[in-house]
C-alpha cells in the first residue's frame, strides 16, 4: 500500500507546496498555481529546474516557456489522464466516484512501474548479449 503522502497530492494545496523554487511566477500563464490546478507537482533534478509531474497519469514535461498553458500542456502529452479530465473538483466527488478515480490513478502507476521493468530487463538482455558475444569472438 501507497504511504499516505500521495492521497494528500489529490488536494491542490498540497501540490502547490512542491513549487518552491519553480522559475515561473506572476506575468507566465504557468505559475505554481495554474500548475497545480493542472494536478501537476515540481519535480526538479539537478539538470532541469522546470521538471513537473502529473500526481495522477505519472506524466513528467519539461522545457515549461512562461506562455504554456499547464491545463492544455497536460491534456495535449497525456489525452487519457482521467484527473485532468475529470468534471469535478475531487472535494465534490462522492465516495464511489473517488475510489473509482483511485483505481484508475492504481493503473497509471502499475503501467509505469511495468514499463520501467520491461526497459530495465531489455537494457540488461542487450549487455548480456554483448558481452556474450564479446567473449565468443564474434562481431
């Protein structure tokens, strides 16, 4: 089971919280808050400042110019995200229609962890074969 942490990023407030830091604020279409209204949280890394991640379909974009609209960024990269298209604002959501939303957000991140397997298992199969063939003398 998921640590509690994540249940709190369906809550904008708390994905605001992540944009300390981030290079766009007031004059840019994609300030800290349009961001998080998008359901995206400010992932940075060393090499880029501007990395932002869907809580919910696990989407990262970067390269973020102070005229992207996040809401329309989001949809354009991932069409399929069901927290990006919901109807409702989560507060409004009844029960029901929360778990199911969950069960598709389990999803996402059971696809992402499979891939992320299947690219781990694919690059170590080509250092294998590599290596295989290295030491068989073959070109």
């Amino acid at each position: 089971m998921e640590n509690e942490e994540h249940y709190k990023m369906y809550f904008i407030e708390n994905r605001l919280k992540t944009f300390m830091g981030w290079p766009f604020e007031e004059g840019c279409a994609c300030t800290p808050e349009k961001m998080a209204e998008a359901g995206f949280l400010h992932t940075p890394s060393d090499n880029c400042p501007d990395v932002a991640k869907c809580f919910f379909c696990l989407k990262e974009l970067e390269g973020w110019e102070p005229e992207d609209d996040p809401a329309a960024e989001h949809k354009s990269h991932s069409p399929k995200c069901t927290f990006i298209n919901l109807k409702k604002e989560v507060e409004a959501l009844s029960i029901e229609e929360f778990l199911k939303l969950e069960k598709e957000r389990q999803k996402y991140i059971s696809n992402k962890a499979t891939g992320d397997s299947i690219h781990k298992f694919e690059e170590a199969s080509k250092q294998v074969r590599a290596e295989i063939k290295s030491a068989s003398g073959d070109k």
